[in-house]
C-alpha cells in the first residue's frame, strides 16, 4: 500500500494576526481569499479557520454588493495581479 503523504499543516493568519473582525473595505485583506478571478478560495487552499472563514465569505459578498471588488472579470482580460486595478 502507499504511504500517506505529509503536508505542512496550514495555519490561520487571521488567528496568527489576532483580528476579531474582517472589514469588508479593506480590500487588502481579502486579496488573500480571492483568486486572480476573483473567486473565493476554499480553506483547504487557504489555511482559513472556520471561523474566519466564513467572516472572509461574508466580507467579499459585501464588498461585491458596493462594488468595492468586482463580482466577476472578463475571461480574455485575466492579470496576475488583480488588485493593481482597484483604486486605493
């Protein structure tokens, strides 16, 4: 039989931070949720507690409904880096 492989455990950087609360203006912590098309990424990828993720989930739908982050972007326009576009 195989062995089961041996990853890295993935911590959370909102406990590692100590933030209680995830604002849905700040655009710069929700870059680290969102891929290069603005989808959200699952905590098995990005290492997210409960918790927090679902405070990061409901952060980025609100900042989807006031257009602080886009909802989606145009599949022949992808960039790597896609909060260079958002105004600060």
């Amino acid at each position: 039989m195989a062995e089961k492989r041996k990853y890295a455990r993935k911590y959370c950087k909102y406990c590692e931070a100590k933030i209680e609360y995830i604002d849905y203006k700040d655009a710069k912590i929700l870059r680290h949720s969102l891929s290069e098309r603005y989808k959200i990424m699952p905590r098995r990828l990005t290492g997210n507690c409960k918790r927090h993720q679902e405070m990061v989930e409901l952060a980025i739908k609100r900042a989807r409904h006031t257009a602080v982050i886009p909802y989606i972007i145009d599949t022949r326009k992808v960039v790597a880096v896609p909060f260079e576009q958002i105004q600060q």
